[in-house]
C-alpha cells in the first residue's frame, strides 16, 4: 500500500519559516520525482516545487528564491523548506510522487500552511 503522509504545516507569521516533509512508503522512492503542489481556497492546485529522480529542481516562480525542495533517498523523504513566507503562501500543501515513464503518480493527503499576523 502506498502512503504519502506529510507533515510540518502550520501558522506562522509572515516572514517566517516552515519546513514541509513528506514521508513516502509503499514505492521504490528513488524512481520517482516528487513534488509539492498547493492549493488556496477557491483555486486551483498548482505546482509549487518539483525534484526529479536525479536531483534536478524546478520552481514556481512565484517560491523562486524563498522555497527549497530536497530529498533523501535512504529515508524515502522529501521536503520543502518555505522561508521569507508570505500570506499568499497561505494554501494546503500537498506532496506527490511521480514515475514519468509510467505516468503513475500519487498524492498526500495535504497539510495546512496559515501565513497571518
């Protein structure tokens, strides 16, 4: 059974930090690429980060700069650390793992990131 189970989410102050994990069971975790994708109320789920089997990353622009994926194969994790947060960061955020060659993917559940004073 596959399990994608994230955690770290939160309120916290503009301006500050957080670190998203996502722990992976159930695949062989090094295949995939994983993501983290968020979803604010009333739009759409949008890519947020992405790391590719090998290590290559890529951004929203608007996380350029401020975000940082990452992942550790021995530990099947994956993280996202958001500084510099600010209230559009406000979403829950969601990790997903992918196999490009197959097309296979699956999702967390999501945890909630608040950004507010």
């Amino acid at each position: 059974q596959v399990q994608l189970v994230e955690s770290g989410g939160g309120l916290v102050q503009p301006g500050g930090s957080l670190k998203l994990s996502c722990a992976a069971s159930g695949i062989i975790f090094n295949v995939y690429a994983m993501a983290w994708y968020r979803q604010a109320p009333g739009s759409q789920r949008e890519l947020v980060a992405q790391i590719s089997s090998g290590g290559s990353t890529n951004y929203a622009d608007s996380v350029k700069g401020r975000f940082t994926i990452s992942r550790d194969n021995a530990k099947n994790t994956a993280t996202l650390e958001m500084n510099s947060l600010k209230p559009e960061d406000t979403a829950v955020y969601y990790c997903k793992a992918v196999r490009f060659t197959t097309g296979i993917n699956y999702w967390g559940q999501g945890t909630q990131v608040t950004v507010s004073s």
